[in-house]
C-alpha cells in the first residue's frame, strides 16, 4: 500500500497567499507610479480661447458707432458716457448678428431685432444680448472680461 504524499502544512500555505497579496499590492503601486509619471509628459493645456482680452486703446476706438469684432465675436461701443462691450452672438441659437445703423442688432438668421442696449424687439431670441465688464491694462487697453457679465445700460469710463 502506498501512502499519499504529505500535505503542506497550513502555514506555508498562507505564507503564499501572503506573499502573493504584498506582491499584487506592490505590483499595482508601481503601474500608479508609473501612470502618474507618464501623466506629466503630457501638458495641461486648455486650448479654449481665453475669456479675458484686450481689443485696443480707447482712443482707437469710433465714437457713436459699434465697433465690430469678429475673432470675438462683439461689438465695443464707445459713446459720450463710456464704453461697453456687447455681445454679438444671438441668445435663439447662437448666429452672429449684425449692427444696422438707425436699429439696432439683428440677427441673419431667424429675425430676432435687439436694439442698442442689445434688448429684444423682435424674437425668436429668448432673452437679451449679454453685456461684459470692462477694465483699463497698465498699457491703456481694454479689457473685456467676458466671465464677468454686467447689467445692459453699463458704461466703463476710461
């Protein structure tokens, strides 16, 4: 008769299953090690367009007419009470409006009319055209902040 071959014994089983629990552990901490060092590589970059820009020196800019910017999409006015800056893009579905001397803003492509405060006259627009805070630079240029909105009728004196 033969006998069966001894068993391991219970504690050498469980130095296995130990060991193979550190090395999976260490195993995953390494890959994050190198998945974090790879990350960096690579940079953070947004390549939205910035929010904040410069569009001249007030001087530059025509009295008593809108002064359009179509990188920006915006129109700048500068009147005797200070400058404002509106936006151009029509609120129904996102079209580039035109100034029409005499009328005010209007949009090519469903009709809506807004008038020089860039409030609507005529739809399909939803609501009014946004206005944007303006500043002064240290080299005299306007600023136009277009994370800071401000109420229609607002004029920035430079």
């Amino acid at each position: 008769m033969t006998t069966p071959p001894p068993s391991d014994p219970p504690d050498t089983t469980r130095r296995r299953w130990f060991f193979a629990a550190g090395a999976t552990a260490l195993g995953a901490g390494f890959a994050g090690g190198v998945a974090a060092t790879a990350e960096l590589l690579w940079p953070t970059v947004s390549y939205e367009p910035p929010r904040r820009y410069a569009v001249g020196r007030p001087e530059t800019l025509p009295f008593d007419r809108p002064t359009f910017l179509p990188e920006h999409r915006l129109f700048v006015l500068n009147r005797g009470d200070g400058f404002a800056a509106v936006s151009a893009v029509c609120t129904h579905l996102g079209c580039t409006v035109r100034h029409v001397e005499g009328e005010g803003f209007v949009c090519p492509c469903h009709g809506s009319r807004f008038d020089l405060e860039g409030q609507v006259r005529q739809g399909p627009a939803p609501g009014p055209l946004p206005w944007y805070g303006l500043s002064l630079s240290r080299r005299g240029d306007l600023i136009v902040d277009e994370r800071h909105l401000v109420d229609p009728g607002y004029r920035f004196l430079a």
